[in-house]
C-alpha cells in the first residue's frame, strides 16, 4: 500500500467516525513531534499495540479485502498475569463492498457489534481440528439470544446488534449492499495478531507500505520503523 493511501484512508476514516459521534483517544492524532516529547510513560502503547491499524491483506486492493481498525486498549498475556487488563476494544469500518478474510482465532473471543451505518452480514463456519469448515450447524448468540445457522450460513446486523464469535469459530464480514458503510466495535479477549489468527486463505496481515509522503499518523506497524529513529524505545 502506498502512505498517500493509507493517509487518504485515515482521513476519510476521521470523517466517518466524526459523523457517528464516535471519539478517538488523544494519541491517535499524535504527529512525530509528539511522539519526541514522550518517554517511558506511553511503553503501553507500544508493548500491547494500540493505535491505527490499516491492512488490506496483502490483496493489493484495500477497497475490495481491508480493514481500517483502531486498538483502543489491550492487554497482553504477561501483563495480565500480574493483575493487567485481560481484554481488548476496537473500532472498525467496514466499507461498502469490503470483505474481511475469513478466519478464525485460536484463544480469543470477541463480541462484534454494529455501531452504526450500514448494515452487516457475517458469515459462520465450525471448525475441524485441522482448521477446515465443519458441515456442522453453528449455534451462536446475538444479543443473548441463541440461534442455529446452517454452515456457511450467514447473520445481518443492524445498528445496535451485536454477535458473539467464539474461539476458533470461522468468520467473515462485510457490508450489505447499498446500506452504506459500518462502524464496527470489537470487545474481546486479549488480542494478538501474530499468534493468535489463522486464515483460510493465505494472506498478508500487516501492508508492506511503499512511502510516497509523510505519515499523517503512525501506524502500529510503523513504530519500530519510524519510533526507533528517534531513540524511544518500542
């Protein structure tokens, strides 16, 4: 992906979540100059990931398979076994016409929950131990209400609805057609990217990011890069 894009995409995510009255933290719109006059106070940040994370899978195509998403908060697993946070927030969009990958996750369990736009369909596989599709019918709760889904079935959420997926259950989503875009909130367990996913397709977690002009903000991929320039340590 190129910075002029993932910048482009920031922007026009600001503009969305202004819209649904939705507020950001204070970091998020951190510049390089922020960033210079912080020290050890903010290693939270960097140690369990917070901040904006914009992926498009290695699909080359953010618009068709991406994600913008924010980590609101998060903890992580040696931090929760001295008494930290053992859960995690996220806001999302989902585009029109945008589809997540489908996967699933080995330890975490997540709520997703429809903030506000659009309307979104989710679609629901069992898992076999070798991490294929089950032929076995889903039974899932949406706003404490259990109900069966055929495999491969899919659920639509309006605003204000809410789907609890647990682990290793298969899923994916995206946006109803001509319902607008999604603001998504994800509240789940501890969140980790790197160990803790697994796709049904092969795919590119974090963009390799071609940099055609300056950061608007950092990425939570870009703090090694940049942050570690500028001796603080991540």
């Amino acid at each position: 992906m190129k910075r002029s894009e993932i910048n482009k995409i920031m922007r026009k995510a600001l503009q969305f979540l202004k819209e649904q009255n939705f507020h950001l933290p204070k970091f998020a719109y951190w510049k390089m100059e922020d960033w210079k006059m912080k020290g050890d106070e903010i290693q939270e940040i960097f140690d369990v990931h917070l901040g904006w994370d914009i992926t498009d899978y290695g699909s080359g195509d953010f618009y068709k398979m991406g994600l913008m998403h924010f980590t609101i908060r998060n903890g992580n697993t040696e931090r929760a076994s001295k008494g930290g946070k053992d859960y995690c927030e996220k806001i999302m969009i989902v585009e029109q016409n945008q589809t997540l990958p489908m996967h699933l996750h080995y330890s975490k369990m997540e709520d997703i929950i429809n903030r506000g736009g659009g309307v979104l369909m989710v679609q629901l596989y069992n898992s076999t131990q070798e991490n294929d599709f089950a032929d076995t019918s889903v039974s899932i709760s949406i706003d404490g209400e259990i109900k069966e889904v055929n495999p491969g079935g899919i659920v639509e959420l309006t605003p204000g609805e809410s789907i609890t997926i647990p682990s290793r259950l298969f899923h994916k989503f995206w946006a109803k057609e001509k319902q607008g875009d999604i603001l998504i909130g994800e509240v789940s367990k501890i969140n980790d990217d790197k160990g803790d996913n697994f796709y049904y397709d092969k795919v590119g977690r974090f963009p390799e990011i071609e940099e055609d002009e300056e950061p608007l903000y950092l990425l939570v991929s870009d703090y090694g890069k940049f942050l570690n320039k500028l001796n603080i340590k991540v």
